[in-house]
C-alpha cells in the first residue's frame, strides 16, 4: 500500500513517514498542497495523510480540490491538526475529508485509523424505511432517531470537550515538564551537596560515621583507615565488629537500656550510648570506649601492630530524624557520631598519675594544697626550680593567683585545668586536678620556656616564608605578564606576516591576469583608433570614439593592477588635484542601466561641498562604481533600494560618504570585510577583492576607506582623501 503524507515541516513530515514505513507502508511525501496534488496524480496512493496549517494552499483547500477532481475523490483522505476549534470540524465536512484527527496523537491510533480506511471497516452509515439511521461500528448495529442537526451538533460538543481536554493535557504535560526539570536540578544540586560534604568529612582526621535503625554502619569516611580498616569494608556491617563484647554490653543500648528501665537520671547520669537515638543536650558526649585495630596495619599514626591494636577513643554521636510528610512527627533513621583518638591524651594522663604516684622522683615541681587553699606537700624539685620558694611559701610569685584558679575549678566543676605563668623571663605550664574524694588539688609545674622560644621561632621563619611566597609570587606574576605580553606581540607579528604572504600571493596573481588581458586590450583600442580614422558616419564615429574611452579606462584598470602587484606608482597613478564629481558622474552614468533595472534610486546630497582632492580620476572611478555595486547586489532583497552619497570636509579631508538600505555587515564580518578574498555574496557572484583593491587605491592616494553600520540600519562607507592645498587646481 501506498500512502502520500503532505506536510510542510519536513521535521515533522519524516517522522511520520518513518512510523509508516516501520508499519509496511510505502510513503511518498509533499510539503504544499498544490504539490500533493500532482504527486496524487502521478502516484496514485491509496490513502493520503495531510496536515491542515500549510502555506500557499492549507489542508482543507488541498482536499476540496482533490475531492472535486474525478479522478482523485475516491482517495481517502485524513486530515490532522493541532486547532481545537469547533469550527474546524465543519470545515472538515465541507471539505469532504474521510476523517479528522487532532494532534498530537497517538501513532497506533493513527496507524488503526489509517487500516480502517484501506479495508473498508470503518462504520457503515445506512438509512432504513422509517429514516432511522443505521450505524454499525465495532460489530454492533446502532439505530438512531436523531436528525442530522443534532448529530452535528453532538458531534461538534464531543470535539469542543476533546479539544479543551487535549489542552488541559497539554498545559499539565508543559507543567509536568517543567516539574521534572526542576527536580532533575534540584537533584544536581542535592549530589554536588553531597559530594562537598563528603570532601569536607574526609579530610577531618576524626572517624565520622553513620549506622542504621539496627547499628549497622551506612557511611563512615577515609580516617577509619587510622584503624586499618577501608570504609568499603565496613558498609552493612554492625558496629560491634569494632569492639570487644564486653565493650559492647557497655555502649550498645540493647544491652545498656533494660537496666535504665524505670529510672530518672537526668541528663548528666544518662547512659552514653554509641547507637545513640537522643538529640540535643540529652545526645551522647565524651563516652570513652576502646576499639580493635586490624592486624599488620599502621594503628593511628603511632604504633605498627602485628597483632589487634586496642584504640582508646572518645565518641559524640547523636540520633538523626526526618520529618514525616503532612504531620508534624519525626522518623528515626539512625545515628551520627564522631570518634576522635585519645590514645595519645591517655598515655599522658597515664604518664602523669604515674608521676602523681611517686612525687618524689619527679623531676617537675608537684604543689599538694587542701580545701583551704594552703600547702600540704611541696616535692624536692619545687625546692630545686624555685629555691627561695620555702621562705616565701604562699606569697612566692609561682603560688600568687594560684587560690582563684582553683576556686574557679571547683565554682564550674572543672576536674582539670592548664594555665601559663611568667616569672623573670621563663615560661611555665601548670597543670591543676582535682582529687575525687579528698578535697585536695595537685599541682604540676613545667618549665616550657624553650618549648615557646622555639615556637616563637618557628612563627617568625613561618611569616619570612610568607613574605618570600608572596614577594616569589610577585615576581612570577610580572613575569607571567610580560610573557603575555610577548606571546601578544608575537601573534601581531604572525599576522601581518601571513597578511603580508597574501599580498605577494595577490601581487602575483594579479600581474599575471593583468599582462595577459593587457595585449587583447592593446589590439582592440588600436582596431577602434583605426576604425574612427576611416569611418564617415558621425553617429558610429561617435559610438566608437565612447568604445576608445571605455578600452582606455580598462587599460588603466589594468596598469592600476601591474601598480599594486609591482608595489610601485607609475606617472598616471601619481595623486594630482582632482575634482570628485566627474569620476563619480562617469561611475553613474555607466550603472544607470543597471542600478535603474535592479530597482535602485541614487541620491546625492551636499557633493558641492567636496574640495578638490589629490587622486586620481580613474581609479577614483573604479573605487565608485565597485561600492555602488556592492549596495545594488547587498539591496537585492530590500524592500526599498536606495543609496545617499553625501560629501563633506573635515580639516585637511575630504570625506564621500555611501549609505545603502541593505541588510548591513555584522561586527564578525566587519573585522574582514577588506580582507583579500573574503566575500559576502553566494558563492560564484563575488571574488572578494573589490573591496581590497578600494582600500588599496585609497590608501595609495594617503586616504583611508572605513565602514560601519547605517543608524538606520544597512551599511555606510567612507572615503577619506587629503584635500589639495588652495594654490593647487584641479584638473579636468
């Protein structure tokens, strides 16, 4: 089977065509009606599927004149469109359409219309005796009493109601649409969101983690490799593969909870949990527990185990929730915690209840003072650092503010407390702890003056390489910036260099054209001279006389290329005083014709004000008629054609000014539009030289040629040429 589709958009015209073919048809295509109906004609398909909205002739003028066409109107015809009118459908029947679908619909829809029609099962309309109509449709007869107004006038509801609906769907498809895009980048966003917060938590050196409802860990970032262990390794597995079990009875709230049950304690006699699911100040701080490290792995930075490493660390961890949707509750989701090594704080603490526990060998000053604040045990190397400290006992300057340090411990329940002293020129560090039970404090004392001198240093070299980067990175920028510079230059030079090939490239080229034209040119003006010499006739010696003018003017033209090929100025191309108007007058002249066939109006405004000029009257001329012809081809498809030359005088200039109504330059074109062999126009109709070759007499003459676009729109030329000084005249 054969079907034709006609539809302008040829987009839209071969995407059906391919639902077609994928369907076994063959399809032939048009994109008017007019064209349809000779492709109808010549072949013959069997059904024919056409849009409405066409130019020239529209869907329903195609189908009228193929159903008034003998031999077209058995040829079913479906007609599609996106209107929603009601009227549309009236149109359809006067237009005798076989059926009428709106768009866009469904392709298996269409394709059960269309195989309706070629076999003939599409419902059977009859009329019996009593004028009842008879409608058989899916193998079911309907008898209808209505006339054929009120059919029509269901029928025009049903596709007013189908049309409303098709364009609520529109407009809910258009907002479903634009929803999905909307999600689509709220969900980039959310994952660069997330991949910022995953390159934040990974370069914190504390063991954040994440663990499910059921204490399994769901993220855990890179620092849990201190522990030998990869994140990969832990994902999905319980928290407990951390721990030893009797640490995990102490921090698991499945073991810790049931013997809370019942029980008020306040939120600083809470249990501390590592699957915490409290929040805010009732959420876990500072519970201390101990983790294995794996074999064979470096354990934190400090020691490299071959056997299970036990960690001591500090863990915060608190329950995370998400809002319900519609309601006001929250859901559990888990837990968050950090885990912070304190192995190193531990050892410390160790070192220094060791010390505490034998005062006597230690080798740092240790100051034991009641709840009165007075001395109860000074050990022999407070004597040693501080000799006269026994006389002075509590007024040494060491001991000074040493009472309002301790009472601000005991006012803000502080078990622990270092502060800094200096006593003539040294530094020390005390340490103050509290005694659980006995009211008494304990006091170590370090000398830490060469630990401050040396950081003292170390912050004095840090700000001298500061000053180094930046003054280094000063001077790479100056020298980054003169090496743009250079890179600038260069390509200024590489440019003008490969300008300047063109140019020999053009010298070339032209000199060759420019000798081989030269001699047919020579045998022609010397045929005219010899035919003026022995002809009578006035009227053809006159003919032959403007033939030598014109033969003349070429071989200058001529001579004019040789010039710029041989970068010299022969005596005819020397710049002499010249009156502008004749060469203009002359360029008009020989385009009238033209310019009057291509529809253009010449208008010229204030050339008496142009002075004379130093130039040269025929390449003047050649210069004319090069930018007049470029407007006539550039005005091609303007509406209106016209072209204004004005003339004005600026200082020692003369300016001629060229403004046409075409379509203009663009600003990339602009940059090239004196280029060598860069044209506008398509290709086969401009060379791209005319307006190189104009640049290149003007500037010969010490003038330049500059171009911009028109303020109301088009494009405007203007020619500068230096004017001739008032005791010289011009000539001719």
């Amino acid at each position: 089977m054969k079907l034709l589709v006609v539809d302008d958009s040829k987009t839209e015209a071969t995407r059906l065509a391919v639902t077609l073919e994928d369907a076994g048809y063959e399809v032939v295509l048009a994109h008017n009606g007019r064209q349809a109906l000779a492709v109808m004609r010549d072949e013959a398909p069997n059904l024919v599927v056409s849009d409405v909205v066409m130019p020239e002739i529209d869907g329903y003028q195609f189908c009228r004149m193929a159903k008034s066409d003998k031999t077209l109107r058995a040829t079913p015809i479906i007609l599609l469109t996106a209107l929603t009118d009601p009227g549309e459908v009236i149109r359809g029947l006067e237009a005798q359409a076989n059926y009428f679908i709106t768009k866009p619909c469904d392709d298996e829809f269409l394709l059960a219309r269309i195989a309706a029609l070629l076999d003939g099962s599409q419902s059977k309309v009859l009329t019996d005796a009593r004028g009842r109509i008879e409608v058989e449709s899916g193998g079911t007869m309907y008898r209808v009493k209505a006339n054929r107004r009120q059919i029509l006038e269901l029928l025009l509801a049903t596709y007013e109601n189908a049309g409303r609906q098709n364009l609520d769907l529109l407009h809910t498809q258009y907002e479903l649409r634009s929803v999905n895009e909307q999600l689509a980048h709220n969900l980039r966003d959310l994952e660069n969101s997330e991949r910022r917060f995953n390159t934040l938590v990974n370069t914190i050196p504390d063991i954040v983690y994440k663990i499910d409802v059921n204490g399994c860990f769901v993220f855990i970032n890179d620092a849990i490799q201190s522990l030998g262990y990869e994140p990969a390794d832990l994902i999905g597995k319980h928290f407990s593969v951390l721990m030893d079990t009797s640490e995990v009875k102490r921090v698991g709230r499945d073991t810790v909870l049931p013997s809370f049950a019942g029980r008020k304690t306040g939120a600083d006699a809470a249990p501390k949990l590592f699957d915490e699911r409290r929040t805010g100040d009732r959420r876990t701080v500072g519970l201390e527990i101990t983790l294995i490290g794996r074999k064979g792995r470096r354990v934190l930075s400090i020691v490299e185990s071959l056997e299970d490493a036990w960690v001591s660390v500090e863990v915060n961890s608190s329950g995370l929730y998400e809002q319900t949707d519609g309601t006001a509750e929250r859901a559990l989701i888990g837990t968050v915690g950090v885990i912070r090594d304190i192995t190193e704080r531990k050892r410390i603490e160790g070192e220094l209840m060791r010390l505490a526990s034998f005062p006597e060998h230690n080798p740092n000053p240790v100051l034991e003072l009641n709840d009165e604040g007075e001395i109860t045990y000074v050990n022999p190397s407070t004597q040693a650092m501080f000799p006269d400290f026994l006389e002075q006992h509590t007024r040494h300057p060491i001991f000074v503010d040493m009472r309002a340090v301790i009472s601000q411990m005991r006012g803000s329940r502080v078990k622990s407390l270092v502060d800094e002293c200096v006593l003539a020129e040294q530094t020390y560090e005390r340490h103050y702890t509290l005694v659980p039970g006995r009211n008494l404090v304990h006091i170590h004392i370090f000398d830490i003056t060469e630990r401050r001198v040396a950081e003292a240093k170390l912050e004095r070299s840090h700000e001298e390489l500061e000053t180094r980067v930046r003054e280094r990175t000063s001077d790479l920028q100056r020298e980054k910036d003169k090496l743009a510079e250079l890179i600038k230059e260069l390509r200024a030079t590489q440019d003008q260099l490969v300008q300047s090939e063109k140019l020999a490239a053009i010298g070339t080229l032209v000199a060759g054209v420019a000798h081989e034209v030269n001699n047919p040119l020579t045998g022609v003006l010397n045929y005219v001279q010899y035919a003026i010499k022995h002809v009578e006739d006035e009227r053809i010696s006159g003919y032959l006389r403007k033939a030598e003018a014109n033969v003349q003017r070429a071989a200058k033209v001529v001579r004019s290329m040789l010039t710029y090929a041989r970068e010299r100025k022969p005596t005819d191309m020397e710049p002499h005083a010249t009156n502008a108007h004749k060469p203009l007058d002359s360029a008009l002249v020989l385009l009238e014709a033209d310019l009057r066939t291509a529809g253009v109006e010449v208008v010229l405004d204030d050339l008496d004000q142009i002075p004379d000029v130093l130039a040269d009257e025929n390449a003047l001329e050649q210069v004319f008629i090069n930018l007049l012809r470029n407007s006539r081809d550039a005005m091609a498809h303007s509406e209106t054609k016209r072209v204004e030359i004005t003339g004005r005088s600026t200082g020692d200039m003369s300016e001629i000014i060229f403004r046409d109504t075409g379509p203009g330059i663009s600003d990339d074109e602009m940059t090239k539009i004196f280029d060598p062999f860069f044209t506008t126009k398509p290709e086969g109709q401009g060379t791209g030289l005319g307006l190189f070759v104009c640049q290149r007499i003007v500037s010969g003459f010490g003038g330049e040629i500059q171009c911009r676009a028109g303020s109301e729109g088009g494009a405007c030329f203007t020619i500068r040429l230096p004017r001739v000084p008032e005791k010289v005249t011009a000539t001719g």
